[in-house]
C-alpha cells in the first residue's frame, strides 16, 4: 500500500510537471504569436507615419524655397522681408526637427529591444507636439507680410484699428491654441482630434502595440 501510495504521488507529480511545460510552451507560443502581429501592426503604423513624414517635410523644403525666392526678389520692401523672413525661420525650424524625426525612426529596429523603440516613438511625439505649437505662433505674421511703405503711411485711422484688430486676433488665437495643445492636455479633446487629425496618433497607436506585448510577457512571466 505505502508503495502504491508514493507512485501515486510519483504519477501526479510529473502529471503536473508535465502540465507546467505544456501550459509554459502553450503560453510561449501564444506570446510568440502576439508579439509577431503586434510588432507587424506597430511598424505598419510607423512606417505610415515616416512616409507621411517625409511628404510634409519635402513639403515644408519647397515652401522655404519658394519664399526665399520671394524675399530675395523683394528686398525693397522691409516688411515683406520681416515677416516673410521669420516665417521661413519657423518653417526651417521646423523641416530641420521632420528631418531628425526621421532619422530616428529610421533606427528603429521593431525585432529589438520594445522599451527602446517605445523611448524612441515618445521621443518623437513629443517633439513633433512642441514643433506644431510652435509654428502656430507664427500665424500672425501672415496678417503683415502685404504691407507697403505707401501704406503704411497713408493707411488711415480706420483702416489700422482694422488691422490691430485682426492682428490682436491671430496673435491672441495662436497663443491661445499653443497653450491648448500642450501635452499636458494630452488628454483633452483638442489634442486628441489634433493627434488624429495630423497623424501623431499613428505612433500613440505603435507604442499601444508594444505595450500589449510588454504586458502579456511580465503576465506570462508571473505564471
């Protein structure tokens, strides 16, 4: 009896041993799986957001292009200069800081380390958050780009409360919306319609992809 009760005991004990490595290479494959179509989903996401990128950069390269031509030919009239030279400015600003974002997300290697690639696609957001806020400040300076030295001096009462109006008006709209959009309000409805709007949401949505299959190894782990 003693005999059979310890190979009983035997039996049920590599009956559960034999259950933990079915149910650990049961969970490794799961893992396995979920990691796989997670990392395909977060670099889809990545990849449209770089060739979007990349458009909007080259887009932003002609742009500075074009006024730079425009300034050059117009270098009789200061405020076109003015104006039109600090929007080049905010717009080289801008490309420069696409430019890095790009190589950055050129680094990443999706099969690598996810804690890495996750840094990297904050590091990106957040810059590219702070690059719209700050062009936005450069809204009122298309209120000004058109004025002319005759018009300036014969412009009129009436015709310059106009003016300050309409200028108080973007300066205050684009300050305004520089505060609203900050990542502090991440949270908020502007930024998320914004995100979507722009394409930021695509990296929200990789470093969701990664997070899933963080999770689902410290779960597997903790078995």
């Amino acid at each position: 009896m003693l005999t059979d009760k310890i190979m009983n005991e035997l039996d049920l004990k590599n009956a559960w041993q034999s259950y933990d490595r079915k149910l650990d290479r049961l969970l490794e494959v799961n893992f396995q799986q979920l990691k796989d179509i997670q990392s395909i989903k977060a670099e889809s996401k990545i990849n449209s957001f770089k060739k979007s990128h990349i458009f909007v950069m080259l887009m932003g390269v002609a742009w500075v292009w074009f006024l730079s031509f425009l300034v050059y030919h117009t270098k009789d009239n200061p405020y076109f200069t003015i104006s039109v030279g600090l929007i080049i400015l905010f717009n080289v600003f801008a490309v420069v800081l696409y430019l890095r974002h790009i190589i950055i997300l050129s680094t990443i290697n999706i099969a690598g380390s996810i804690l890495e690639t996750q840094r990297k696609l904050a590091r990106v957001y957040t810059s590219y958050v702070q690059v719209g806020r700050v062009l936005l400040l450069q809204a009122p300076l298309y209120c000004t780009w058109w004025y002319t030295e005759e018009l300036v001096q014969h412009g009129g009462f009436v015709f310059w409360t106009i003016q300050a109006v309409i200028v108080a008006i973007f300066t205050g709209l684009s300050i305004y919306l520089f505060r609203k959009l900050s990542l502090k309000n991440k949270s908020g409805n502007w930024v998320k319609h914004t995100d979507k709007f722009f394409g930021a949401e695509k990296l929200q949505n990789a470093m969701v992809f990664l997070a899933e299959i963080e999770e689902f190894k410290r779960e597997k782990d903790s078995v």
